[in-house]
C-alpha cells in the first residue's frame, strides 16, 4: 500500500473524529478498522450527550469535528437536562437511531478525499529508534506512515463475561486484538486491566408500554451544532419503569454466579454506572432502582434496558428482567455483558496525546481509561490535530482548564491516579460557569480560526453571532420596561408587583425571571435577534457578577500555570521533596507547576518546594 501522514487504529468515535481532525490539514489518512461496518457504532447506549458529555460535544463542535451534526441529524429524541438549575449545569442530551448514527459517520469519511478506509487487523507495529514508522497488517501488510493514532476502545484482549462464560471479543460478536499489548509491554509501558459493561436488548413487541412513564422530545428542541439545519427525523419516546424487591431477590440469591462477585473479573469497573448486582449489594437498603427504556432507534424494534448493566448467567438474567413492570414478557434479543480489556495509564502520554515513549505514537479514547463516546471522541480530534501539527513542524493544540472541558479532561487524565474508567462530570471543572456548553463558541473560536478547523463562512457566522450577543448584552442596558408591563410579568410569576418601571437588566438578575418573559413586550427585534443570542445575552447579563469573579480567580490561577517546568527532568536533583512526590514528578513530567500541584500526591507544601528549586537552578525568574 502507499505511504500515509497519519495512520489511524480503530474506528470507533475516537477514531472517526482523529480522521476527520487531520484533513483540515490536508493530511493524507489511513483508519485501519476490523470491521468497517462498524465505524462510529454506538456500541453501548445509542445516545449522545447527557450531563457534562454534552459540554465535549458542544466543544467538538466548534473544533471542527462531526460529533454533533450527526447527533442532530440522527436524533430521535432531544432534551435539555437541567433546566431547573444554573446554566453552568445545563446538559443537551440526544437518543439517536443508532444505525444511522454510524452510517452518517461512514459516509462522511468516505466522502473526504484525504481518507482512505480499510477493512483489516494490525498484527505489529515498528518503533526502531523509539519512534513510530510503520504498521503491519494481518492482509495488507506493511504500511508506512509519519504518525500513529492508537483509538482500540475494549478491544485489547477484550474478554466479555456472561455468567461464568468467557468469550475474548472486543465486543460481542467481534474478535478482540491480541498480542499488541504485549508488544507495548515490551518497550516499556505499562497497561492495566479495566471493566465495563452494557444491558440487555429487548424486542419492543414483547413490552407492555402501557402504564409506564413515557418521556419524549422537547418542545423547544436546542441542536448540539451550529451547522444543523433543524431538520429531524421520526421522534421516538423513551418510558421509564423499575426493579422491585423480587427483582432484587433473584439478583441478590446468584450473587455467587455473577463474574463481577466471583473474582472472575480482575479490572476496575465506573463507580458512577454500576452493574444492576453491584447497585443491589452497595445500596440494600433501597427497594427499587429505575430501569430506562431507551429505542435503539427506526430499523429496528430492540430497546435498550437502560440501567440494568450486569454479567449475570443469561437464564439469571431473563428471570429478573422478566419480575420488571412491563417486561413480563421480555424476549432477549442480546444478552447483557461485562467486558474486561486493557488499557495504559496516561501518565504516559503528554498533554498533546503523544506518548512519552514513542514519537509519533498517539494514544485517545479508552486506551487512555476514559468511559463514553464523547470524551474518546475529544481526544480523538486532539490527537488528530496534534498528530498533523506535529508532521507540520509547529507546537500542539493545548487547552487550559478554564478554556475547555477537553483541556480538563487531558489534564485529568494525565495527573489523577485513573484506576477506574474516568467520566467527564461538571463537578471535575473548577471554572464550570466559564465552560458552560452554550458558549463554547465565545471560548474556543480563536482555535477554531488559527487552525483553519472551519471554512471561512463558517468563522464569519460564529463571530457575527458573538458580536450580536455583546451587542445585544449592550442593548439590554438601554431598555425600561414600563410599570403595568413589569407587573403583568410579576403577577404571572406570583412574584409581588412594583411601583415604577425597570430597567430590563435589573429585571433579568431576578432569578425567576427569563428572556422568554419579555419577548411578548415586543421590545427585542427577533427577526434580527435568533432566541439562542437572547439568551447568551441574557446569561452575560444575570450571571454578570458570578463570571467577573470567577475571571478573576482565573487570571490568579493563571500564575503557575504559565511557569514551566523542565522536561524530561529528574527530580531527585531537587532538595527537599519527599519520596512519593519525587516518584510522581517523574513519572508524570508535569507542563507546569500548576500541573504538578494537581498530581494526585503533590501537596500545596511540595508546591512551595518546588518553587524554591525551580528559582534557585534559573528555571524561572
């Protein structure tokens, strides 16, 4: 085969977005994936977004990558979470027809001239001289390439459990990559073992939908891109049910047959999504756990049991789903399943996504111990923008904490001691009212140009838009409401009335108050104004306060940030510092001092230590 820029493992979302990532680059790409079938699939629930996921998605977005357009083009149910709460908080969540959501995705790489995509299993790969030249392929042989994006999800000796059944798959019905491990074992890394899991799939004809709660789409539907066009296809709603004490019974009676309790399964599983066995023996106490009903998607009849992961026997299984109000009936279409698989620690690998060990070798997605489609696919379009930057000569796209999710996402990565797989949370971002998932545009739009990551109508869109927002935070300010118009307002709210007009932004800092409110005064012009600007300006105008003093902490956190640390650096030649600290600094070769200061182990006294040793040999000033 011919030679290649960038060559890319795996198909998965990491994969598809690394892809796409490095033709903005006019990067020529190979994605080398066992089943091309398969590229983009939503393996696990067929859903994108949710609390804190949705914040990547939205910043994929404006990064260039296909994450979003095709939630939106393929959902078939939209809500907004958290509506209730902070915009900080607020969530975009899609339930996608999950065969299209692959399809959307195939297409689109297939479409790009830079990407050629082939059907086939990497069986060795050469790193002479510590840097990354080739790959071979079990049909194509060798292949040679300037970069390599390693995107192998559960597929690293992946090893599924059913009860005390073992099948080495990646995923079910497909084979798991053997022997690459080791191959990394050998120059050095060092790989652990975690677990997750994925429910049953049931025929909808064998549910009694009625009497369940049923949840649809929103009214107002909120897109993840600011490139869909609104157009939607068939909406589907998702219905809501529960365990019960039986259910809990059966469960708790086979403990013993679960691989989860019978020391069967050696990795790590997420706290944040337990097992149905695991959520029965941690919480006892509780008599019933909500069970979704999540629609796989138009093609197909099979839902998703949402809520009731596990990897007991599949007689087991039938016999407990089938206690579950409206799943008397339930015919198995898939078993449910724990899958094990390797993955390597990523202290390894440098804010870039380059490991430490290999040049031109790149880690993203679930190798690196993440859970979820949206933080693999974050660090996919990283690692492909990073990988093109670097064949280029230049430095690499690095996000500040208080600039992206994604940047605390890498961070994380890099500095905590991940021994489960990591999910993306707002609580993880000490900065969250500045990373909110509505204005990634105003945060990342200046990546987004200095890297041509979209085409030139696309950046006048997004900064037309950001201008009108300022423009209309102005506006606001130069706006009275009248007194019988604020008090009609009031008195809808049961909010006691006023004796004289308001000034709209005093009106707007009441917490009860909304923009949604004042469009029927007829003051706002909303043919000029789109409801989505409106509301940035009024997020600006009611949270002003809030986000002045987190831009303050910002700018003093910014201090140890911008003093950098030594690479490659051996800091047992610093004074002072205890062992553990001396074995963690090594190990992680921190950017920054800001960096070291969040390694799990690092206190705010080995901070100060550091800071001597750091002045004291000319490091910084």
């Amino acid at each position: 085969m011919k030679d290649y820029d960038l060559i890319v493992v795996g198909g998965g979302h990491a994969g598809v977005e690394a892809s796409w990532a490095a033709t903005k680059f006019k990067k020529k790409v190979l994605l080398i994936t066992m089943n091309v079938d398969t590229i983009a699939q939503l393996s696990c629930n067929p859903s994108i977004g949710g609390l804190a996921k949705s914040h990547l998605v939205k910043e994929i977005d404006i990064l260039g990558g296909l994450m979003g357009r095709a939630a939106d083009a393929t959902g078939i149910q939209f809500k907004t979470l958290n509506i209730s709460k902070g915009p900080a908080v607020w969530a975009l969540r899609t339930q996608n027809d999950k065969m299209a959501y692959s399809f959307y995705m195939r297409k689109k790489l297939e479409e790009n001239p830079y990407i050629d995509i082939v059907q086939d299993e990497v069986v060795d790969m050469d790193f002479s001289n510590d840097r990354f030249n080739s790959i071979t392929a079990r049909l194509n042989g060798i292949i040679k390439g300037k970069k390599l994006i390693l995107t192998s999800g559960t597929f690293l000796n992946g090893l599924i459990h059913i009860g005390k059944n073992k099948i080495k798959s990646g995923r079910l019905g497909e084979g798991a990559a053997s022997h690459l491990t080791e191959k990394f074992n050998n120059l050095g890394f060092e790989t652990i073992r975690l677990k997750t899991g994925t429910p049953p799939r049931i025929s909808g004809s064998s549910i009694n939908f009625e009497g369940l709660d049923i949840h649809g789409s929103d009214k107002e539907i909120v897109n993840f891109s600011f490139k869909s066009d609104g157009s939607r296809i068939k909406q589907l709603p998702c219905y809501i049910t529960a365990t019960n004490e039986t259910t809990h019974q059966i469960i708790e009676d086979n403990f013993h047959n679960t691989a989860l309790f019978s020391g069967q399964i050696e990795g790590t599983g997420p706290r944040y999504c337990p097992s149905i066995e695991d959520k029965v023996n941690r919480f006892s106490g509780k008599n019933s756990h909500r069970i979704f009903l999540e629609p796989e998607g138009l093609y197909t009849n099979e839902y998703y049991i949402n809520g009731f992961s596990t990897s007991l026997p599949m007689e087991i299984q039938k016999k407990a789903i089938r206690t579950i109000k409206g799943l008397e009936n339930a015919h198995f279409v898939r078993p449910a399943y724990a899958i094990e698989y390797d993955y390597f620690p990523s202290y390894q690998i440098k804010t870039s996504l380059e490991t430490k060990k290999v040049e031109g070798l790149y880690f993203a997605g679930q190798i690196n111990g993440t859970s979820g489609y949206e933080e693999a696919a974050s660090q996919g379009l990283v690692a492909g923008v990073n990988a093109s930057l670097s064949i280029d000569g230049r430095d690499p796209m690095i996000f500040k904490r208080s600039e992206a999710y994604i940047g605390v996402l890498i961070d994380d990565l890099i500095t905590k001691d991940i021994r489960e797989p990591y999910r993306m949370f707002t609580a993880l971002a000490e900065h969250r009212l500045e990373l909110r998932h509505d204005n990634a545009d105003f945060r990342l739009l200046k990546y987004a140009k200095k890297y041509h990551l979209h085409n030139d109508e696309d950046i006048e869109f997004l900064e037309n838009r950001i201008s009108r927002i300022e423009e209309l935070k102005e506006y606001y300010k130069g706006i009275t409401i009248k007194k019988d118009q604020v008090n009609s307002i009031l008195e809808k709210k049961n909010l006691p009335k006023v004796n004289e007009g308001s000034k709209l932004v005093k009106l707007l800092k009441r917490p009860q108050i909304e923009i949604d409110d004042i469009y029927s005064l007829g003051v706002i012009d909303l043919e000029k104004y789109s409801k989505y600007e409106c509301k940035q300006a009024e997020i600006l105008t009611k949270y002003e306060g809030y986000i002045a003093r987190q831009r303050e902490i910002i700018e003093r956190s910014e201090k140890n940030e911008s003093l950098k640390m030594p690479s490659n650096f051996d800091y047992k030649k610093f004074s002072g510092l205890k062992n553990e600290a001396i074995e963690k600094l090594n190990r992680i070769q921190p950017d920054s001092v800001g960096q070291a200061g969040r390694i799990a182990g690092i206190s705010p006294a080995d901070v100060s230590i550091i800071l001597i040793n750091l002045k004291k040999g000319g490091y910084i000033k």
